[in-house]
C-alpha cells in the first residue's frame, strides 16, 4: 500500500465515522422530542400510543375525580374536544377547574391520555401559544363558554383582598 492509499483509507475511515456519529446523534435527539398537542389535535391526528406528548388544555369544571391513593382522572378540553387524562402521583398545588395546565405523557389504547407529569400554574394563561390561539376569538378574550365563569371566578378572587384574623 503506498502513502496515498494509506492517507485516503484513515480519511474514509475519519469520514465514516463522523457519518456514523451524526447519524446516532440525530436519532438519539429524534427520539427525545415531544410533540405538543390540544384536545382537537390528539383526537383529528392518529397519534401512537408509543409516542411521548404533551397535552395542553384546560381542565373542566366538574370533571376532576378522584380515585384510591394518589390516582385522579379530568377532562381536559380546548372548547372544541375533550380528552380524558389518567394521572397517579400528586398533583400541583394550584391545579384546579378552569386552569390551563400541560400534561406529559401516552395515549392509551382507549382512547384516554395518561399523564406523568401535570404542569400547572396560578394565571389562566400560562399555556403554549398553540392552545392559547385555538381558545381565543377575534377580540382576544377566551372563546370558550364553559370556561368564562370559571375564569371570572378566578379574576375575581384575586381581586379580593386577603382577610387576615
């Protein structure tokens, strides 16, 4: 073998190898990625239930049941669908009806989502743009009727000032 072949060899080498990483690394962070979806979204698309996702809505009044243990299961809507969420763990201290909340977790076989991670914060619009857009009308209020007495409630209740005995 001469110099060049030699030189040529260890470059196809070095280039393989740099194929053969980048090619591991876009799939490692391919397989990472969460998808974000609303309620209409999970129902319009055929989503696997192997798949990772992040579920964002609001939940609905009266929905929340719950179950022995930690185990509670809601209704998640985005005015236009709803999907049931199975989630066993504790739940965030300000996670209530009417609140916006993410999430993460499976579609199951049945048709329901079941979450391992709920995320949940005290302003009606903490919420991914995505979601926040589909629930808005042209005026940019909520457009979601169920929810408006909800959110009122809330606004409401923050406006109140704290009575201390």
């Amino acid at each position: 073998m001469t110099k060049r072949q030699s030189r040529m060899m260890w470059v196809g080498v070095l280039v393989a190898g740099i194929a053969l990483a980048a090619t591991l690394g876009f799939r490692a962070f391919r397989s990472n990625m969460m998808y974000f979806y609303t309620p209409s979204d999970l129902v319009a698309k055929s989503v696997s239930t192997d798949a990772r996702v992040r579920l964002g809505g609001l939940v609905e009044k009266g929905s929340v049941q719950r179950g022995e243990g930690l185990l509670v299961s809601f209704t998640l809507a985005d005015c236009a669908q709803k999907v049931l969420v199975r989630y066993e763990g504790i739940l965030p201290d300000l996670f209530r009806e009417g609140q916006g909340i993410v999430a993460a977790g499976q579609l199951s076989a049945d048709g329901s989502f079941k979450a391992d991670e709920v995320l949940a914060k005290h302003d009606e619009n903490y919420m991914p743009p995505e979601l926040a857009s589909s629930l808005k009308s042209a005026d940019g209020k909520h457009s979601c009727e169920p929810f408006k007495s909800v959110m009122q409630s809330a606004r409401a209740d923050e406006s109140k000032p704290a009575v201390t005995p």
